[in-house]
C-alpha cells in the first residue's frame, strides 16, 4: 500500500473536516430494483439462462419495469448487485472489468442502453480487497474505481463491506466518499458500513455516517422469508430512539429489499412489508423476477398512497407508539409534511380470523380527535371521532392516512 493512501486514511481517522457526502441527492428514499435477493450470484448461464447476473437479465428486468409502468411512479433505479465482475482487474490499466462472456459489450453499452430506457444505473463494490461473492474490491483503487464508475456513466454505487479489517471501515468508506465526489458525477452513495460494525459490537460515528452515505445498511441481509421481514421491523422498533433520528433527506436507514413478488411472503405480509418499509421511509427497492410478478404484487409495490407515505418530504422515520404485553399489536406513527399521520396498525399471530382493534385518535395525537381517515390498501375512507375499530388479519397490516378535522 502506498505512503499517499495511507496517509489519507490517517487524515481521514482525525480529522471530522474531511467529510465525503456533499451531493445534494437522495433527498427522498431512492426506488428501484436490484439483483441481489432474487437472483444472488447465479453466474451458469448453461443451467439458467434467464436467471444468470449478465446484461440479458438486467436489460431484461430493466424494459418489464418500463413495461409496467413502475418508472413512472418513481422506481428509476435499476441496480446489479455482486457477481457482475472478472476475476481479474484490467492487466494494463488496473481498472475493474465486467465479466467478458456475461457482458459481451462491456459496462459502458449496458449503462448506456439503461439510460436510453430513461431509468438510472447502479452498480456493487466492495469496500475490502474482494467483494463477498470473490471478486476484485475497491481497498486501495478508490479513486480509480469512482472514475471507473463515473466514466461508465453509473448513478448509484452500492459499497458492501467483506474482507476488511474493522479497525479500517470507518476511513475507507469515507475516503471512497470522498472518491466518488471528486468524480464530478453525482453518484447515490449506499454503504453497508454500520451494520459491519454494529455486527462486532462496536460503536458507530452516526455524524460521519451521514457526512459520508446516502443510505446504510444496519442489520442482516434480509433473506425470502416472512421471519426475516419480522426480525427487521422488530429490530427497527426496538432501536428506535436512536434510528429514527439518523433519517431525512439525504441520509436514510435501510432495511434492505422487499420481497413483494417472491416466493415466501403471503398478501396480507407483502403489504406488512411494503407498508413497514414505507412508514420508516426505507429505500424502496425491489428485489424481484419482474417478467413473473403476480397482480397482487403489482398492484402492492404500485400503490401510489402507500410510496406517498414513503417519499414524503419531511422524511420521519415513524416510531412505535404501542405494543401489547404479548407483542402480536404494534402501533406505528409516521407525521407527514401536510400535518396529517401515517398509521401503522400490525397484528402478528400466526393463525386464526382478522382480530379487531380498538386504535384511540388520543394515542396518535392529542390536539385533535376527529379525523379524516384513509385506508391506504383498500381504498376506504371515513370520518371518526375518537377512535375507530378496525379488523386486521394475521400476520396484516392496517394503513392509515389520518388527516385532522377538528
């Protein structure tokens, strides 16, 4: 390693001048799709064909999203995730190269061919000497790996954090921050480097962390299963007192990718899920086979009210504002920019009929008690005073839009 990098991260660990993020974007949750969950890193484009992480399947998942509308409600991003590299980097120019046979036509056609679709391109790195899947990181080439990315044409890098040392994290992702910046490109900055460190135990710097990302991961990747999705919004309850007030424009927790459409998740916990996401004004972004989504999904990951709730400008992470002794009742409250609330109403049994429940107007606000109220994934709307009683299925989702009356 060279006496100029390490001397940035000296200056890097030192010094709080030196902060990285100064890009202006984000200022919403970004929405998008990604390859990751649905299609890890399938690379036996023999056995699956359709599904193999190449320029087929992004352009592919990249013209259905069109297809069906979804740019035009705000997913603009279509983002690859591991796997997409060589083994090698350039042997002249040093340079990370997409793998030969799975892009015939290199990195710079595929970006370009996105944004003649008009949506965006992200692109993964690693922050260490390999990414997770084993292929080259960015450790030590963080400034030829932005411009990489920039002369590319890339609008979103997402920076993982396998194979460094912890003691090394904090000062590399900023200094890739500060890589990406020097580009002149305005590149979305997702980073994986507190959940690294929460993961050892360790405390985080949450003033560099906004100073530097965009986004950031804080828990496990989520996995296709109805218990990942629980354990993540569980876990976001549970530290809220110190998550919620990382969130807003421009810097946003990120509890990974929804599911809707996959293959593990009922109706009534897509909409839990979407829902969730939503209320903590999470990065919407899809991790889904979009040549086979079902209706039901579509019409779910469509649903303008809910992205509304989601991309509000005041950008609050909604807390939780009750939980029965039993933890099967969750209430979540979201303040929206307009003055009204977003309610979050969870019911976690696992069996049985929709179970009723009483939600009190005194437990969201207390200044008023009559309120317009709309249903956000069945469409109704009502006034109530005081309260009202609502029917919510297992493992469901009530959402509310409650707009003050008196």
């Amino acid at each position: 390693m060279d006496l100029i990098y390490l001397c940035c991260l000296l200056i890097l660990s030192l010094s709080d001048v030196c902060r990285a993020l100064d890009n202006g974007l984000a200022l919403t949750p970004p929405m998008g799709w990604l390859s990751w969950e649905r299609f890890a890193c399938t690379v036996d484009c023999v056995v699956y064909p359709d599904a193999c992480i190449g320029e087929k399947l992004i352009l592919s998942q990249a013209h259905a999203l069109i297809e069906k509308g979804l740019d035009k409600i705000g997913y603009d991003y279509v983002i690859i995730d591991d796997c997409w590299l060589a083994d090698t980097r350039d042997n002249v120019t040093g340079e990370l190269v997409p793998n030969p046979e799975r892009f015939p036509n290199g990195m710079s056609y595929l970006v370009n061919v996105i944004h003649k679709l008009g949506v965006k391109f992200g692109i993964y790195g690693d922050m260490g000497s390999k990414t997770c899947g084993g292929y080259p990181g960015s450790w030590g080439h963080e400034q030829l790996d932005a411009d990489t990315f920039a002369k590319w044409g890339v609008d979103y890098v997402k920076l993982d954090g396998c194979n460094i040392k912890l003691s090394d994290i904090a000062s590399s992702y900023q200094l890739m921050g500060r890589s990406l910046n020097a580009t002149k490109r305005h590149m979305v900055y997702s980073c994986s480097w507190p959940f690294y460190v929460w993961n050892a135990g360790l405390k985080i710097n949450y003033t560099l962390l906004m100073d530097t990302c965009n986004l950031w991961r804080n828990y496990f990747d989520i996995q296709d299963s109805w218990s990942s999705v629980k354990r993540i919004i569980m876990f976001y309850a549970h530290n809220q007192d110190w998550m919620a007030a990382l969130s807003g424009p421009g810097h946003w927790n990120d509890p990974d990718m929804i599911l809707v459409g996959d293959f593990s998740l009922s109706k009534s916990q897509s909409e839990v899920q979407f829902g969730m996401w939503a209320m903590f004004s999470s990065p919407l972004i899809l991790s889904v086979d979009m040549n086979n989504l079902a209706d039901y999904a579509l019409q779910i990951i469509s649903n303008r009210d809910v992205i509304a709730v989601d991309q509000d400008s005041k950008g609050q992470q909604a807390r939780m504002v009750y939980s029965s002794p039993d933890e099967l009742w969750f209430v979540f409250k979201k303040e929206l920019s307009d003055s009204s609330f977003a309610v979050a109403v969870l019911y976690l049994q696992d069996f049985a009929n929709p179970h009723k429940y009483e939600l009190l107007f005194n437990l969201i606000n207390k200044t008023h008690s009559t309120f317009s109220v709309k249903d956000l994934f069945d469409g109704s709307v009502g006034n109530y005073t005081v309260g009202m009683s609502l029917f919510v299925n297992p493992n469901g989702i009530k959402l509310l839009k409650l707009t003050p009356l008196k």
